[in-house]
C-alpha cells in the first residue's frame, strides 16, 4: 500500500508539474462597502495601474447577484466560497440566538478552540460545506499553501473555510490572531506587523479638495492624526474604517506571499484578502464624504502595487486575481426626497410583537431576539404552557405582516418545505424570517443604520485578472454563486461539495 501511494503521489505530481495553463497563486479579493457607481464615479480619479488595469486587462462582471435576501455579510461570505446558498451551508447571518446562553452569538464563536497570539475563539465549525480552499486542500494532500488575511475574522474565516490558515485583527491589542482550529501558533515573522505599526500616521487627501467630486456637495479638506481620531474603546475598530488598513492588508499580504514562498513550488496556493470602503466613523454622514471618495483612491494605488508586486514575482499569466464587492454598505438618503426612504426599528416592533403575544398567551418573554430579519420565539416556553408553537408562529406573523416597511414574513414550518429566496437554515435560522420593503432600512436600538435592508436585487462587482482570462465586460446577470466553481475549474479541482452552480467561464 505504500508503495502505491508513493506511486499514485509521483504520477499526480508529475500531472501537476506537466501542467502549463493552471496558476500557481490564486488571490481573491473581497472589498466590503465597495460601490459600482462610486467606483464609475471616480474612475477618472484613479491611476492606470489599479482598478482600471483589473477592468481593461481581464473580465468585469457589473451585475452579479446573490439569490436570497441580505442578511450578514458571513451569510455571504461562506455563499461565495462554497458556492451555494445558507440553505446548503448553514451560516444564515452573522449571528444566532443561543437558547442555552440566552442570547446572540457569532456564527464564528467556537468555545471548544482558542484563540492563537489573541483571546478571540472562533472557527469555520457552523460550516457544513467545503470551500474551494478545502477542495485543493484535500487535492494537493495538503500541500497547498493557503492564507486569508483581513481585519475581521468572519472575512478571514469563511474565505477559506476549515483549511488553511486565516489571520485577522485582535480588537484589543491590534495584532495578528488567528485559532487553534487552524494552527498552534502565529508565524514568527506575523507577530510584530499588526495595527500599531501603520496607526501613527497622518491622514490628509491626496489630492487638493477642489479635485474631488464630494467638492460639489461642500466637502472640506482634512487633517488627522490617526492615533488620536481613532483613540478610545474602539480604536482598533475605528482604525479599520481609515484607508490605512488597506495599505496595512497590502503590506501584509506581499509579506505572506514573500515569508511562505507562495506560488514556488508546483502546488498551487491561495491567498485570501479583504479591505473595506465604509466610511470614516467620524465623518459617516449620507452619501459620499470626502475621506470616502480619498479611500477609493488611496485603494486603488494599493491595488496598482499589489498587482505590481505579483507580476514582477510570478507574471500576470500564472497567477489568477478576483476582485467582488459585498452587499454591506449601508443605504444612503436620496436625493429626490419623494422617493420612499424610512427607517424600520426592528428592536421596537420586536417589543411591540412581545405586546401582543403577551395579550394572547400571557405574560412571558415570547419573542427572545430580533437580528438580520430573523425572530426567535421561545419553543421550550410554548410547550410548557401547552401552546401549539406553529400557532404560536401563525399568530406573530398576523401582527408583524401589518407593520409598516414589512414586505414578506414566512415561519421556518413553511421555509422547510417550499423554495424561497430568504437566507434560512434549518437548524440555525430565526422561527420567522421577513424581508424589508423597498425603501425601509434597519435601526438599531440607537437609531444607528444597520446594513439591513431589501437587496435582494442588489447586484455586485466581479473582476477576473491575469492566466487566461479574456479582456471583456459582461453586462448579463450572473450568479454570484458562479465564482466557486469558476476558480475550481481554473485550479482543475472538484467544486465544493453543496455548490449547484456552473462555471463563468463555460
């Protein structure tokens, strides 16, 4: 038996080896908060070498589109990496209700590892699919090289899923982490490159004021000392809305590739990266903002030297880069104040629901949370006080359906059985799951936006770069469930496990 593993290994090897067209670094790029019509609105602003190299030299999708309802970006984040729906993969928003802990927790949350160089416990353990990571894990016997690197660790986590290595931003020390799931201990050259190396910094524009489109609306120029903007409980949090933690990522990432010898040897490896175009949290005002639009600049000349970087290391032609945007940005107030835009306070009706359960069943805590159009009601409560919960389920939604801004409300009894468009799972999901009319958009407690709201027809970016990829721009639909068997085939390996979908590239 040896002797014919060592045999089928050498045959494979010597496959892999013979094969010319396949990469040997696949980096796929995932932008939170990334706009196609900000994007178009400051193309004139961007060099040649960034964003605007993604799109002439390779293929641009610009109407990518997820099948279901918005409801976290871990939902979407393991969709494009296994390439099917929560339905397959179980991670249905960023969090759930724990009845045993009495309330909400991360999806990511895993309390049976710990956290590696940091205290954060989390793992890819709530999902039940494989990712394209673990399938050319599982192809190349391991010996794939694969890192995810972003600030948070629900992007570094299901961009790669149960394989690899994913390193994210410890909130409380401002350093590399990652789990014990993964690895045992940080790479020595990972530890001292974290946030606090790039936070004292100043972060003026790059350009004169009057050179920015956000000029037209009054914006001003600005001057911050990083350290003392972002200071406070939040610093590290704070520091990630600047566009210095893109270039923080960047530098990163090129010390990944450099440090792990990504794409030397004859097994292809992956690296994961993500950066983020929200706005500055000192100035989240509507619309565009002046440090927003300096942002996408400033990323665009982070792309232009990464790019750069990976041409001048493997040329264009053995590597493959993706670049998608995420539906997490928050909505913004229109201009033409007759077009429908209000706020849903979905902790509020969650209260008022409890009222009115209350009135029918008696006085108890029936609804036990309201999170990313999931409602919890309280089963165990309900068997105790011999109430049907089906009933009990049909009863709430005969008060929630005729709230204002409310467009679909269906029980998970229903979503079991029938085919829906709403990111449900069965053992993970809400009890009732709704969606928002086209022009509401979710508070929280705070009246603060969240980024719920209907975008179910919200389409995203995608951009192929480098091996074979063709110059063009795709105007039709397409999946965004597509991306995880395109890359597959790219690699010559098998799909994800659950993914139902066919290749862009067919």
């Amino acid at each position: 038996m040896k002797k014919l593993f060592i045999l089928l290994l050498s045959i494979f090897i010597s496959s892999l080896a013979y094969s010319q067209s396949k990469p040997v670094l696949v980096v796929g790029i995932q932008v939170s908060g990334l706009r196609e019509d900000y994007l178009n609105m400051f193309m004139d602003e961007f060099g040649n070498q960034g964003f605007k190299r993604l799109i002439s030299e390779g293929t641009y999708y610009n109407n990518v589109l997820y099948p279901y309802h918005y409801a976290g970006k871990s939902a979407d984040l393991a969709s494009l990496s296994t390439g099917t729906t929560p339905y397959s993969h179980g991670v249905c928003t960023n969090a759930f209700y724990n009845p045993k802990s009495y309330k909400m927790q991360p999806f990511v949350q895993d309390n049976t590892v710990k956290g590696v160089n940091g205290s954060d416990n989390y793992s890819a353990q709530s999902l039940i699919c494989t990712t394209v990571a673990d399938e050319l894990n599982e192809y190349t016997f391991g010996k794939s090289k694969i890192y995810s690197i972003a600030f948070d660790a629900e992007n570094a986590i299901y961009s790669i899923g149960h394989s690899g290595t994913p390193l994210w931003i410890d909130k409380k020390t401002g350093n590399w982490t990652s789990s014990s799931y993964y690895i045992a201990a940080l790479p020595e050259w990972a530890i001292n490159h974290g946030v606090n190396n790039f936070i004292d910094k100043n972060w003026e524009p790059l350009l004169p004021a009057g050179y920015y489109v956000s000029a037209a609306s009054g914006a001003k120029g600005f001057n911050y000392k990083l350290k003392e903007a972002c200071n406070g409980n939040k610093i590290y949090f704070n520091f990630s809305t600047t566009p210095f933690a893109n270039a923080m990522i960047t530098d990163f990432a090129l010390k990944t590739i450099d440090s792990e010898k990504l794409g030397k040897d004859i097994f292809p490896d992956m690296l994961y990266i993500n950066y983020n175009l929200e706005n500055f949290y000192l100035n989240d005002s509507e619309g565009i903002t002046i440090e927003l639009e300096d942002s996408y600049l400033r990323l665009d000349k982070d792309l232009a030297a990464f790019l750069d970087a990976l041409d001048k290391r493997f040329k264009k032609e053995n590597v493959l880069v993706y670049l998608i945007s995420d539906r997490t940005h928050k909505p913004t107030k229109p201009f033409n104040n007759r077009i429908t835009y209000k706020e849903f306070n979905s902790q509020r009706y969650a209260a008022l629901l409890n009222s009115y359960l209350m009135a029918h069943y008696g006085k108890y805590k029936w609804v036990q949370a309201c999170y990313d159009g999931h409602i919890y009601l309280d089963k165990k409560l309900a068997e105790e006080k011999n109430i049907s919960f089906k009933e009990l389920q049909d009863k709430a939604i005969e008060f929630f359906s005729t709230i204002p801004g409310v467009s679909n409300i269906w029980p998970s009894y229903l979503l079991r059985t029938i085919n829906h468009n709403f990111s449900y799972h069965p053992q993970n999901a809400g009890d009732l799951i709704y969606s928002l009319q086209v022009g509401y958009y979710e508070v929280d407690s705070k009246g603060k936006k969240t980024d719920f709201y209907n975008k179910l027809n919200h389409s995203v970016v995608l951009m192929l770069w480098g091996g074979n990829i063709n110059p063009k721009k795709v105007n039709d639909s397409k999946s965004a469930l597509m991306l995880s068997p395109t890359i597959s085939e790219v690699l010559g390996i098998s799909s994800p496990n659950c993914s139902n979908e066919g290749s862009l590239l067919d």
